[in-house]
C-alpha cells in the first residue's frame, strides 16, 4: 500500500466533503489533530476513525502534541491536565531517581489517555535545552539546561509513551534550545560553534537516538548550513543528525506553515524531502496549502518505507496498567495530574 510521504491535518470537528475526497485521492501516511478538532471522547472517536478510512488505511498513525503544560491538545475530561517538563526538572534537583520514575508514570499515563481515543503517537518528549538566551517558546517545555538531566528524563518519557503503546516523537532536531526567536513567527539563526552543541544541545538527540522518530528544528545553524534552517538542509540532516547524533528513525519535519520557512508550499514540501526528511508535516488544515504540499511530496518508498514501517510497529502494544495507582505514585511525588 502506497502512502504520500506526508502527515496532514484537518480544519474542525468533522471532515468536510473536499476534506474526505482529497485525503481519499493523495493517502496520506498520518494525521494530526488540534484542539479545533477535538470536542469529546466519541467525536474525537470517530473523526479518527473517519480520517483513516478516508486515506483508506486503518493503521494509519494519528499524532497529537501532548506534552503537558503549554502544549496540551486534550483537556479534562478527556484527559488530566500534566505538569509541563520543567516540574520533572525541579525535582531532579534533589532527587534524580524520583524525577526519572515521575516522568515516566506522567507519560505512561499520557500514553493511557490517548490510546483510549485513538491515538497512536505523541509529539513528545520535547529534548530542547532551556538556556537562558533562548525564546520562551521552549521555556517550560525543557526538562533543564544540563544534557545529563534532559537525556535521563527524556529517556523515561520515551519509555513511558512506548509502554502505552503510543509512538514518541522527540523533538526539536538536533535542538531548539538556543534560538532566540519563535520558529512559529520567524527563522531563528544560531551561530554558536558546532564543536559546542555537540557537548551540549545534541548531547539529549543522540542519548535517545534510538527513538521511533524525531521531528526537525525549523533553525539555522550558521556553523553547520549558513543558508538552510535545518529542516531543508541536506548537511545538518546528513552529517549532524543522521552522521553525528546516529538518529535512524523517522524523520518528519516540523509544520510547514510555520513562517519560519519561506516559499511556496509546494517546495517547502519538496525541499525539506530532498534534504533528507522522510515524511512532512502540515498542521492548519487549510486546503489550498495542503493540496500545494501534496504536489510538492512523493510516495513514501525506500528507507523511507521502511523507518515508516519501523515506527508504525511501535503502536498499539500497550503493557498491562494500572492508571489508578499511577496517579496515586504520581501524587505522592507531587507531580499528580489536574482535573480541572
């Protein structure tokens, strides 16, 4: 079965008829959903549903960003509101261990929630570095500045989504952390030398290298592509993510429509596949920038095809769980989950 190398969103609750006949026509490998698109437990139910067969695939992967705090798609009641990354971080400070275990009970529950309704895979963990030159925009999100801490905290939630049966998606190749500008708005450059992030914000990336996939930095590093922000680089993505950090999973660009690119849609598509990413991801749902991807995009085929297949593999395989005593440890670590 041919997939286009792409994973699209949908613009509201239900799929419009122009919505079902042009993913039924391009096949796209996955979807993503927002908070537009979620109401509760039996629509978001059955918009899944309807969006997998619409591409004709039963499997196909449905992501979501759920990562606590800030970047929570799902809300009480359909899910307990989580502690962002920095909580976990906090408590590393005095207890590693503790910390570790928290993480991981937090995105096993995580994983929990969102296989219930559906969902397969998560756009988490975030292995960002918090720095203090960087934008808010990965604040709270970071588990920490130390590579260390990030790594081992990275490491639980990784395995927390894993043992839920929901795929992970770390992120923001090979690191965020340091851009002083919102990726969403505009093209952050970052011009320390790459002999530093090597010991520092690529350190998390390659200590969870083996992860199912990652999701691309919409950043410049002058020090490694002067001309390309690394999701349309073909050196970053060569050399640094796949060369230095070892990353062999899939590999899906962060959303197209964010401004920090620039161009057509249709080679934004294009550009971020010919640098070596394996699938894109566009997020708005608005139809005249996704049929312009799909021109841009090619049929998943090759390594490709196969890193896809590998990541797909992960999903619905959820280990025995008890959610109830979960969140009770989480409470007594202090990290518990919010109903309201």
């Amino acid at each position: 079965m041919s997939h286009l190398a792409a994973i699209f969103g949908c613009s509201g609750l239900s799929l419009t008829p122009g919505e079902r006949a042009f993913f039924a026509q391009v096949r796209p490998w996955g979807f993503i959903l927002f908070a537009r698109n979620i109401a509760d437990a039996n629509q978001t139910r059955s918009l899944i549903e309807n969006l997998r067969a619409a591409a004709g695939d039963a499997n196909a992967l449905v992501f979501v960003d759920q990562e606590g705090g800030r970047v929570q798609r799902l809300k009480p009641p359909l899910a307990r509101l989580r502690r962002p990354a920095e909580a976990f971080g906090a408590l590393f400070a005095s207890d590693p261990l503790g910390a570790a275990e928290a993480v991981w009970l937090n995105h096993r529950l995580i994983a929990h929630e969102l296989a219930q309704l559906g969902f397969d895979a998560d756009c988490a963990p975030c292995l960002d570095l918090r720095l203090p030159e960087g934008h808010g925009v990965i604040g709270d999100r970071a588990f920490g500045a130390a590579p260390p801490e990030v790594s081992m905290l990275g490491r639980a939630a990784l395995d927390g989504l894993l043992a839920g049966g929901v795929a992970p998606v770390i992120k923001h190749i090979p690191g965020h952390g340091r851009a002083r500008a919102d990726s969403h708005l505009e093209l952050p450059i970052v011009a320390t030398p790459l002999a530093v992030l090597e010991q520092t914000d690529f350190q998390p990336f390659r200590a969870l290298a083996d992860a199912p996939m990652a999701m691309t930095a919409h950043v410049t590093f002058t020090d490694i592509d002067p001309h390309d922000c690394v999701t349309l680089s073909h050196r970053a993505i060569a050399t640094v993510i796949r060369g230095g950090i070892g990353f062999d999973g899939l590999l899906m660009s962060d959303d197209l429509s964010m401004k920090a690119l620039g161009g057509d849609f249709d080679a934004r598509a294009r550009r971020a596949l010919e640098a070596g990413c394996d699938v894109v991801l566009h997020c708005n749902g608005d139809m005249a920038e996704m049929i312009a991807v799909a021109e841009g995009t090619g049929t998943l085929a090759g390594r490709a095809a196969e890193r896809a297949a590998a990541a797909r593999a992960v999903t619905r395989r959820a280990q025995p769980f008890d959610a109830q005593a979960a969140e009770a440890r989480l409470d007594a670590l202090g990290l518990a989950g919010r109903l309201t």
